[in-house]
C-alpha cells in the first residue's frame, strides 16, 4: 500500500514568503510532508523538475449564473476553465443566478448545483439587497463568505442596488455579524447623468461610454462608503478597482485605521481604452477599461502593495448579448477572464514589470485565504489543503477561442500571446486539470 496518494517532486516551490526547490506529498486532499528527496511510495508522481510549484489560485469574483441562466455560464463550464487556469477556489456572486442568492433558499439552490457540478472549491457571497435585511443572519449562519451590494444598478432587474439608507442599514447588521461587505462602487447619479447627456448628443462611440462612467465616479462611492464604514464599524472589501486614484482613497482610509480592503481585476492591468474600441463588446465592463497611463499607475499601486487582492470578475454572456455596432450604451458589460488571471499576473506582471513570484501568490491566493476565513487554504504548507498550480514560466503560447473551457469561447485576452502556461491544476489532491484537458474524476468536494 502505497504512503501517498500523489509526491510532486523537484518543483520550485513558491510561497508568498519565498521560493524554494522541495517535493510535495499528499494524502486524503491534504499536504502531509514538503522535503528534499522525498522517497516514500505514492500513488503517482509528477515530475516537476523546470517547473514552479504555486498554491491553488482563489478567484474571489466570479458569475457563473446557476441556477437560472446557465446559458450565460454555469458551474461546470465555469470551474473547468478555472481549472484550465490554474484556480482551485473560487467564489460565486449573488446577483446573476435566477433567483439571486438573497436568501438562505436561494442559496441552498446554488449550493445544490455547486455540489453536482463543479470540479474546484466553490464559495458563495450572500447579496444585500433593499428587501433582504432580514435574512443577512441566516445567509452569515449558512456560510457565505461575506456579502456583496451595488452601489449603482447591476444590470439585474431582480437584484435592485441600495440606497443610502439601505446600505447604512446592511453594514450595520453586517457589522454586527463580523462579517464584510463588498461593493460595487460607481456613483448612480453621476453616471447616469452623463450617460444621458452623452446619448442626447449623439456621442455613443467607445470613448464616449468611458466617459461616461469616470474615475471620479468610483471616487465618490468609495468615499461614500467608507464614511458608512467609520460610523457602523463594517468591514468593507471595494471590487474591481479600476484606477489607483480610487486606490489612493483606499490607502487613505487604511491608514487612519478603516478596515477597508480593495481588489483589481487581470483586465484592469492589460486592457486599455483602445481594447474596448478595437474588440467592441468582448472588452465593455463596469467601470470601464481606462488609458494606458492609468494601467501603468494601477501595476505601480500593486507593486507597492496597496492592492489587497487580484481577481477575474469573469462576467460572461452570449455572443449576442456581447455585440456592438454602433452604440456602445448597449450590450451587455462583462468580462470573460476566468481562465487568463495567471496568464496575466505572469506576462505582464512577472515579465514585463519584474513583479516577484511570492508578492503574485500573495495577491492570488494568500490574501484573499487570510482576508476570508480559508484557514485551510492559500499556502502551500504542512497540514493545508492540496490546492495547487504547476506552471512552466518557459512556456509561451497564443490564446485561441478553443482553448477557452466558456460555454461561450470568447474573451478579449484571444490572439493575446501570453508566456507562463498552465501544466496542472490539483484541487484537494486530485488532478482536475493537466497538459491541456479536464482531467477530474468527479466534483471536488470543497
């Protein structure tokens, strides 16, 4: 009878503290030993030699739409192409699935597709909502990770954003059970104002539409909801980040002792504008892409370590939902990226701008595990899950649509050439996902 279910040997292994050459053995989903040499019987051994050796990624903001629009993106399509992309975890956002996951019913629905199809760790956000108050205990009792308001509309009409009342409110009771608010931070009148004005006047082009939704925007909510956070003592977690001048107000807050932390997503940190004009709807999010000098600023704010957290906000929906021609007001705004986070942290962070290993790890996986509760997760260490991504940084390759595990195969990164390719993806010490197919026997139990 063999020691081990798997040994990973000879891989460089990187920490957010350090990188180091070990083997790795695992047993019952769980890391037993890390070594030199390790020589006990397994199960399996991969061969890791030239490769380094990462935690699982934790992608803290996905819509993968089930139950109720599975046609967007479901769970199974969903955590294959995590997996493709070296993620082990991920957590899913409230207000897409049908019904949204406002209540604990609700979520029981999400959970029970989760469990049947999905092939990596899932986690859910709990929505706050103007009619929900009431259930945010129930949902913190059942376990979502923390909860999630608009600050302006979603997009969804049965998942309404909060007013000022209503979100003082939330963060309250949300306080009240140590639990965090995330949220969407772009000002409804100052959007929506421009955005009139804009379609008045006929101006409807790409550039338009940025302007539209301006980074004083996301200024404003941000400053909105850390006054509400000083008075109700919520802890609050600002999503997708698009400028480090909203960053910048962040840090602010941080420093004067607000508990207050903020994520960016990979697309932020290699799309521009011009993206969004050349790629037309595949590159509309919200808030919007911004100019190159605000992505530069924006990998500056992530080496200084203002950042707390990388994710994907993978937003997808049908091609035809995605489609613009002339009006860049209409079309549905998301972007598919689920599969391309580590692509990105490599090519343009690793390569191109010497972003360390560890400090990407950190951004990845160790972060959002500590900021979240995963006490099992987000490290490889002795007595941790066995979350983890081989990846050969000597590797390059281009993105094409059928390397895509969506159910619908577009994204912007295609025609992307990226260096640093996924090789094997280990969630809780099976191998979902190596050299280029799903490899999982059955779903992962989180």
């Amino acid at each position: 009878m063999s020691t081990y279910d798997l040994i990973i040997k000879n891989g460089k292994i990187v920490t957010a503290e350090s990188t180091v050459q070990g083997d790795i053995a695992i047993k019952d989903g769980k890391i037993i030993e890390i070594g030199q040499s390790l020589q006990d019987s397994a199960d399996r051994v991969i061969d890791a030699e030239g490769l380094h050796v990462l935690p699982g990624l934790i992608d803290t903001h996905v819509h993968f739409n089930e139950p109720g629009r599975t046609e967007w993106e479901g769970l199974e399509t969903g955590s294959r192409s995590l997996a493709a992309g070296g993620v082990t975890t991920f957590f899913d956002m409230p207000l897409n699935s049908t019904p949204p996951t406002i209540n604990k019913e609700n979520l029981d629905l999400k959970k029970a597709c989760a469990d049947e199809k999905s092939i990596v760790n899932p986690r859910y956000w709990g929505g706050l909502v103007p009619e929900n108050i009431a259930d945010l205990k129930e949902l913190h009792e059942n376990g979502v990770i923390g909860f999630k308001a608009f600050m302006s509309p979603s997009g969804i009409a049965d998942f309404n954003h909060v007013d000022d009342e209503t979100i003082f409110k939330g963060m309250k009771e949300i306080a009240s059970l140590g639990s965090r608010l995330a949220v969407h931070a772009e000002s409804t009148v100052i959007c929506d104002q421009l955005a009139e004005e804009k379609q008045k006047q006929g101006k409807t082009t790409a550039r338009d539409f940025v302007e539209s939704r301006p980074i004083i925007s996301e200024i404003e909510a941000v400053r909105r909801i850390i006054s509400y956070a000083e008075a109700t003592g919520c802890k609050v977690h600002v999503v997708h980040a698009s400028s480090r001048k909203v960053v910048e107000v962040i840090q602010a807050a941080k420093d004067r002792g607000v508990d207050i932390t903020v994520e960016t997503c990979a697309h932020y940190l290699a799309l521009t504008v011009k993206d969004l004009e050349e790629k037309g709807g595949l590159a509309k999010c919200c808030p919007p892409l911004r100019d190159e000098d605000e992505v530069e600023d924006l990998w500056v704010a992530v080496a200084n370590g203002e950042i707390n957290v990388i994710a994907s906000d993978h937003s997808p929906a049908p091609a035809s939902m995605k489609t613009i021609t002339d009006n860049y007001f209409e079309g549905w705004g998301g972007i598919s990226g689920a599969q391309s986070t580590l692509n990105v942290m490599l090519t343009e962070g690793y390569f191109k701008r010497n972003l360390p290993l560890e400090k990407i790890v950190a951004l990845t996986a160790t972060n959002p595990a500590k900021l979240f509760g995963l006490d099992s997760k987000g490290t490889i260490a002795k007595g941790y899950d066995a979350d983890i991504t081989i990846v050969n940084l000597d590797e390059s390759f281009e993105l094409k649509n059928e390397d895509l595990f969506y159910r619908h195969q577009h994204s912007p990164y295609v025609g992307m050439t990226f260096k640093g390719k996924v090789k094997s993806t280990i969630a809780n010490g099976e191998v979902v996902f190596e050299n280029g197919e799903i490899t999982a026997s059955k779903k992962v139990n989180a």
